[in-house]
C-alpha cells in the first residue's frame, strides 16, 4: 500500500508512506520524502516459534515504576 501525504508548508514535499505486514501478522509503516529512493518490499519470512503467552514487566528507571 502507497499513499502520499500533502506537505504542510508551501513548497514542503509530500511524504510517502508504505506499509508492509511482518510474519506474526502486525504492520510495519516506513515514511519518505516523495522522490527518494523507493522502500523495497521484503516478505517477512522468520520462522514464528510458538508464543509463551505470558506478558513481562520492566522496571522504567525514568519514571520509578
């Protein structure tokens, strides 16, 4: 999926974004100015091992929490 977004300033270049679907299915946006060289669509093949369902707490030692 392509799609380009109008730049805010007069003169800006539109930016292009494209989306891609990882191999455990979430999506992946990659963002450029229009002209650049364009995002080569890659297939996500990493084999999926099996999930543990279970989350994981971290300790932010910016906030102490």
């Amino acid at each position: 999926m392509t799609s380009c977004i109008p730049g805010d300033r007069a003169g800006a270049p539109p930016i292009e974004h494209r989306s891609h679907r990882l191999a455990d299915g979430r999506e992946a946006v990659f963002f450029s100015d229009r002209g650049a060289a364009p995002v080569e669509r890659v297939v996500d093949a990493r084999p999926l091992g099996e999930r543990s369902g279970h989350g994981q707490v971290r300790f932010d030692r910016l906030t102490g929490e």
